[in-house]
C-alpha cells in the first residue's frame, strides 16, 4: 500500500469511525467549494466527504473538523469563508 493509499484509509477511517464530530468547537468558518481547473480524481474522492456532510447535515462544526483533517491539496478546492459573530 502506497503512503498515499494509507493516507486515504486513515482518512476515511477516522471519520467513519468517529464520534467526537458533534464535540469540535463552532470557530465560525464555513468552506465553498470551489473546483481549480486540475482537480484529480484523487482530490475530488479525498473532497467527496466533507461535499456530502454539507450536502446532508449542514452542521458547521462537522464541516470544520472534516475540513482541518483533509490533506492540503484537498483543502485547496475550498474557499474559507469566515463568518462574522453578532456579538
């Protein structure tokens, strides 16, 4: 198995596995995909999840931990949008 192939196991796994998700803290960031013009098969698997979690769940805390957990050339087909507080 490849490191990247072990990589993309752990990745999966974590998450699948993982019942902290409701536990990770709201730090108001909320993430657009945005597509670059080279995406790779490989990069559009690695984005899949966090793309469903938005599409099914919408919750922010979900999406930020999936977020901050994918590898950076996955991170670089979303834009973070920092959500201002009405404090």
């Amino acid at each position: 198995m490849s490191d990247t192939d072990r990589a993309t196991a752990n990745f999966f796994a974590h998450f699948f596995g993982d019942t902290s998700l409701q536990e990770a803290l709201e730090d108001g960031r909320s993430f657009k995909y945005r597509p670059q013009s080279d995406i790779t098969t490989y990069e559009l698997s690695l984005c899949m999840y966090l793309l469903i979690v938005q599409a099914w769940n919408k919750s922010l805390r979900d999406e930020q931990k999936i977020y901050d957990q994918l590898p950076t050339e996955a991170q670089r087909h979303f834009a973070v949008i920092r959500n201002e507080s009405n404090d």
